[in-house]
C-alpha cells in the first residue's frame, strides 16, 4: 500500500510547478528579460504613460452614441374604453418598439397631467386614447412642451388578432410612411403629416429597433377621414401584404398647445357619434309614423266604385259581329243558369233541415238517458242498523211527525 500513496505524492508535487509556471513567471524567467538598447527605433516616450484628460466640472460627461433623433412615445389609456379598444393599444405598442408604456388614466385628472407624466417618462410625444360610453374611442396625439396636439375620433376598428391576415414583419423592424397627396394641398393636413411622422416612425439605430425596413404604412385623405393600413414589403418589385390593425381617424380640433390651449383649426363637418346614433333613431320612428298616415289616407280616400264599367262598352273593342254572339249566347244560357241556382239553393235547404232534425233527436235521447239515470239515484237506500244517538232522535222525531200526519 505505501508505494501507490507515494506515486500519487510524486504526481501532486510535480503538477504543481507546472501550475505555478502558467500562472506566474519564475526568478530565472525575470531575469532572462534583457533591457532594450537605447539606440533602438522605439522613442523613450512610448514608456511614458499618458496624461488623463481634464475636463471642467460644469460641462456634461460626453456620450458617444449614434442615435441623434431621440422621440420616445407614451401611449396610455384612460379608464373606460373597450376590450377591442386595449387590443388595438396593444397593436400600436407591438408596432412602436421606441414607445413607453404607462398604466391607465383616471377619468376624473385633467389632460395636462398627461404632460407631466411624459416629463418623467423622458418623452416627447404622447398617444391618449380615451373611450366614452364603452363605445366610442377617441385619440390624442400630441407634441409635449411646444405643442400642437389633434384630436380624433377612431372608426371601424380591426385588430391584428381579429384579421388574421398573412402578412408578418420582423419586431422591432423600422416601417416606411406613405402620404397621399392630399397632406400637402390643405395646410392643417400638412400639420397633422408631421406628428404622425414624428410618432410612427421609428428612429434610426434606435436600441430597440432592428436596422431592416420590411413593412409600410400608409396614411391616405378620402372622405374627410384619414385611413390607416399596415403592410408588409414581399419583394422589391413592390409586392404587399397586409398585416393590420385597420382604423380610421375622423379629426375633430387642432390645438395648439399640448392637451391645451386655443383651437388652431376645427372640423365643420364633424359629427358626434352619439348625435349621429340619435338621428337614426328619429329617422326610424318618422318612417312609422308616415307609413300610418299613409295607411289612414288610403282608406280615407279610396273610391267606393272602382269598377264602374259601361256593359256594352267592350262591343266596340273588337269584332262586333263576334262580341253581339256572345252576348246573345250570354243571354240564352241565363235562364238555365238561373234553375241550376234555385236548384242548388233547394238542395241546402234541405241539408239545413235535416242537420236540425238530427241535432233535435240528439238533444231528447240526452234527456231520456238523465231522466232514467235520475231515476235510479232517487230510488231508497238500506238504512245501517246501528246509527248513532242524533241519528236515533232524528229517525223517531220523523217517525212521530209521519203519525201525526197519518
């Protein structure tokens, strides 16, 4: 046993050394390093270490980064809107990966505080969606500080989940915004193309972002209405997919401050919805009411004869000659008509009568057959041979009152 215990001895002390060796250079090893001449290439300046640089403490430390165009969203909510209304949000912020999220708003806190939340998100603009009557949604983009801020009504919402569309982009992937013409003919379009830039592009070298662009969206003016749509780039060629959320965004007022201030540019065209919703209901109940005048008209001014009709008046349509035998043949066959009348009034006369014979025979079979059941219920019964105290009184009483009358 002692030999295995001594190898095993040998074989740590030897490892280490070698251990030592990796990890630190031996005497010998310092030793062999030799100075370098001083007629070398090398100057003497290079064993010199350099001076730190001194800066003043009022300046700011110097950040080297690349991403200049820092816009940073804050999207959030206000209580009250609708499970479709979240899911769209919820879209937007998929979308936006330069967004700040922010939990939801209470009803009762002014606008202006959206500004001071924005302020400690470290944000330059702001999407509010604020829901009324579990209905409607309307949207506020705005530029904090400065200003302007819009305010819109969102219409015809489709989510992502609810199209299932083909389209899929990579997150985080940086999109291409597309503008009709019509941004630049009218000046408050032109104002409104800017925030819209400003919040919905992603900014190059972004942190979040990815440095592809696979996807569009496009903005386009038809019917006093801006629609949104959301596309995926297939190839070069120019090939898209949709990929969603749809809505459109009916604008209401321009302010320009931010949630403040006077309004720049207000929609004339605009309509609340909830006034929209109660034309409708006026309109239905006025259809009513005119179908039943209509109705009572008719029957207040319908002709009592409408057919009154001249009898020899058709003679003279056609063939005469044809028309005055038919009226002869009319007149010849009347009289036999009128037998087979009489005829036919005799015969349910007679049915009448018989129906009344029959009913009457029923009606005294009825009352022979309660007569002779009348008869057997009134026959005497056999009276019990033990009744009771009262019945004995009774019986004897009437006993004496039958002797009596006797």
């Amino acid at each position: 046993m002692k030999p295995v215990h001594a190898k095993k001895q040998a074989t740590t002390d030897k490892q280490k050394p070698a251990l030592k060796k990796k990890l630190k250079p031996t005497k010998k090893q310092k030793q062999k390093a030799k100075p370098k001449p001083k007629d070398s290439d090398a100057s003497s300046d290079e064993d010199i270490p350099p001076l730190k640089e001194t800066r003043i403490s009022d300046e700011p430390v110097p950040k080297k980064t690349r991403w200049t165009n820092k816009q940073r969203v804050l999207v959030l909510c206000a209580r009250g809107i609708n499970h479709r209304d979240r899911h769209l949000m919820n879209d937007l912020k998929t979308l936006m990966p330069h967004h700040r999220a922010e939990p939801k708003m209470e009803r009762w806190k002014t606008l202006s505080v959206v500004n001071e939340m924005s302020e400690m998100k470290h944000c330059n603009k702001v999407i509010l969606f604020e829901g009324r009557r579990k209905r409607d949604l309307y949207m506020w983009l705005a530029n904090v500080g400065k200003g302007p801020s819009v305010k819109f009504l969102i219409e015809n919402i489709h989510t992502m989940g609810e199209m299932k569309l083909t389209g899929n982009c990579l997150r985080g992937s940086r999109p291409l915004l597309s503008f009709d013409q019509e941004f630049t003919k009218h000046p408050h379009l032109a104002l409104i193309k800017e925030l819209l830039t400003q919040t919905f592009g992603v900014p190059n070298q972004h942190p979040k972002s990815q440095p592809f662009i696979d996807r569009v969206i496009s903005f386009t003016y038809l019917d006093n209405r801006i629609w949104y749509r959301h596309f995926q780039i297939l190839s070069e060629d120019g090939g898209l997919t949709e990929i969603g959320p749809r809505f459109v965004m009916n604008p209401i007022k321009i302010f320009n401050g931010s949630f403040e201030g006077v309004s720049i540019w207000e929609n004339p065209d605009y309509q609340s919805p909830a006034k929209h919703r109660q034309m409708l209901r006026k309109a239905a109940s006025t259809k009513y009411l005119e179908k039943t005048k209509h109705k009572i008209n008719q029957e207040l001014h319908a002709p009592k004869n409408t057919h009154d009709f001249d009898p020899y008046g058709e003679i003279f349509q056609d063939d005469a000659e044809r028309k005055a035998e038919q009226l002869v043949a009319k007149e010849e066959a009347q009289p036999q008509r009128d037998l087979e009348r009489q005829q036919m009034e005799a015969m349910q006369k007679r049915e009448k009568q018989k129906d009344a014979m029959r009913q009457l025979k029923l009606a005294a079979a009825k009352k022979n057959a309660r007569k002779k059941a009348s008869k057997i219920v009134g026959r005497k019964q056999p009276v019990d041979k033990k009744p009771n105290k009262r019945g004995l009184a009774n019986s004897k009483g009437k006993r004496q009152m039958n002797g009596r009358g006797k």
